[in-house]
C-alpha cells in the first residue's frame, strides 16, 4: 500500500548523511558510551525500557548535529558529547511520551515500550530521562545552552497539548498544523543546532544561523513524515503506513484534501477521522483522495521551501566539510520519498 511521490528535484541526486556519520564518529562513539551510562539504573525496568528505545535503530541525527553544529565552530571539549546526549534523551523522552498519548503498537518497528512494560513505565522512563538529559546540561556549565534546551522542553510539550487539542478535528487549519510541528518536532531541531554554536562560543550571527538551519530542517523532516505516512511503505516508516489516519492525526496530507474535497468527500474525512470510522477500506479510500487533490505533492513540495531556507541559513558561514554534511542532511531529509 502507498503511492509514488516524484520528485524531479531530487531524481539524480543520491542523497545522503554518511558524510555527516562519517565526521561525527569519534564524537558519537563518545555519546553512544554516555547514553549507555546515563541510562541505568538500580531500579531494574529503567534501563530495560530506555534500551528497546535507545537500541532500537535510530539514526540519532540529532546529536550528530550538536556535534557537528560545534565543530563547525572549532569547539575543543567535552561539552558537546553531554549536551548531544543530552538532546538524544530528550528525543527518547518524547517518543515514549507519544507512543502513549498516540496509542501507538509500533516503533522503528518493534513493539513500543508501552506494548511490553505499559503506559506507566514508559512514562516515568521518559521522565527519568528527562532528568538526566538536565543534569548533563548543568555539568556542561553554561546557562545559555540549558536556557536553549529548557526552553525546547517546554515548548515540545505545548506542541503535545496543542496536538491534543486539534486532534480529530477536520476544522483544523494548516497554520495549527503548522504551529504543532514547529513545537513537537523543529524546536528541538533548532535546539540542536544551536546549543552546537554556544558552547564553541560563536558569536550572535553563527548561533542564530544554526539555529534557523535546525528549526527550517525539523520542518521539513516532519512534512516529510507526514508524507510517507501516507506514501511510504511499512518497512521503511517503522510503523504501519495508515497509522496517522487511524489514529485521526491531523497532518498536512489530509488539511489540504479536505480542503479541496467535494461536500461529500469532506463529510467522508469527518467520519474518518473524527467519528473513528478508519478501516483498510476507508484508509484506501483517503489515499485515493490524498492522490486526487496532489496532496502528497504539495506536502513535499513546502518540505522543499522549508529545506531552501535551512540552505540560505547556512550559506553565508565558511565552506568546510561540516558545512558541507549539514547541507546534505537537508537533501537526505527530503530524499527519503524517494
């Protein structure tokens, strides 16, 4: 099940963040040891629980891009290698909190958290996480870094309420679309980045840079998402594909087809998605709409304005090797339609 999504911009183009692996090995390798540590316990079912996440496969791109948001800048230390773990346990602490308020069964393809140890473990396990991802920031020692991702952690869990609030609402519009994604998604893009430039001590213009290159490319990568939800194929979400539309998500895909339906087609996304009526039949159905009014297209196609301007945040810093694997981290962002 899915539909292809062309992409003309990005046919020959073979888009890919092994550059930025490649750089940010040493530094990753570090924070690899350090999640392993900050993740245990003497309270058995804590590391239990943040090991299925934490080992589960993901790319962690965003502690690659703390350290490379601080090579960028010249940075020599340790603080880095805290503040990306610090980031990474905050990324996890979310997802656990999600897959509870979603429901979710599915996770990087595995059973979630919450399927094996229960809504309560997961979490307190996130919340746990949380405490250590802050206790990293304070031994980093710098105010404007934990001001950053404090900040962050606050505004991602307005963005969970905010979901909450517009959830299985047809009436939702793509600027509170907009706004939930900003806040669940690119503000911890941005905090990445930018925490990067601060401990380095770059002055107001390379910080404000990374951190409009973080927010601008967490746009584009949940557009994207939201795309493949819809477009993709199981094996490379993670997750079932259909699994927004059952849940009743409220994402862009599904805005702009409602929008254009017809009286009819409208009153068929209400009881989809408001009334819960989402079966296989009805998913067909959605994607077929999502095809007719250009949906998917149009969806990419503002991950694309999002992602030009993560370039131009960029463009005015010195060409370097870690310019240059930020900048294709913008094209494997949106590549992954492909």
């Amino acid at each position: 099940m899915g539909v292809v999504i062309p992409l003309e911009e990005n046919k020959n183009k073979q888009a890919s963040i092994q550059p930025l692996v490649d750089l940010t090995k040493p530094g990753m390798e570090r924070v690899n040891q350090l999640i392993l540590s900050k993740a245990g316990s003497d309270v058995q079912m804590i590391p239990e629980v943040a090991n299925h996440l934490i080992s589960s496969g993901g790319k962690r791109l965003r502690p690659m891009l703390t350290l490379a948001s601080a090579a960028l800048f010249g940075y020599q230390g340790d603080g880095d290698v805290k503040l990306s773990t610090s980031v990474e346990f905050m990324h996890t602490a979310t997802l656990l909190h999600d897959d509870v308020v979603d429901e979710s069964d599915l996770r990087r393809g595995k059973s979630t958290a919450r399927m094996i140890w229960g809504n309560q473990a997961s979490v307190l396990v996130g919340d746990y996480l949380l405490g250590q991802a802050f206790r990293m920031m304070v031994e980093v020692g710098s105010l404007e870094a934990l001001d950053v991702l404090s900040a962050a952690a606050s505004v991602i869990a307005e963005g969970e309420v905010l979901q909450l609030s517009v959830a299985k609402n047809m009436e939702t519009t793509e600027d509170d679309y907009l706004s939930v994604i900003r806040a669940k998604t690119a503000a911890l893009f941005a905090a990445a980045a930018e925490v990067g430039p601060i401990v380095a001590g770059a002055d107001k213009a390379g910080r404000n840079a990374l951190k409009s290159y973080g927010m601008n490319l967490g746009l584009a990568f949940q557009l994207v998402d939201d795309a493949l939800d819809y477009g993709g194929k199981a094996v490379d979400l993670g997750k079932n594909v259909g699994d927004d539309f059952r849940e009743g998500k409220i994402t862009l895909p599904v805005i702009l087809a409602y929008r254009r339906g017809t009286q009819e087609e409208r009153a068929f996304w209400r009881e989809a998605i408001e009334q819960g009526h989402n079966d296989d039949a009805r998913l067909e159905k959605a994607l077929g709409l999502i095809t007719k009014y250009g949906a998917l297209n149009e969806t990419i196609a503002r991950a694309l304005h999002y992602g030009t301007i993560a370039r131009d945040a960029l463009a005015p810093l010195p060409e370097t090797e870690w310019k240059s694997a930020l900048m294709d981290v913008i094209d494997f962002c949106i590549a992954r339609v492909n």
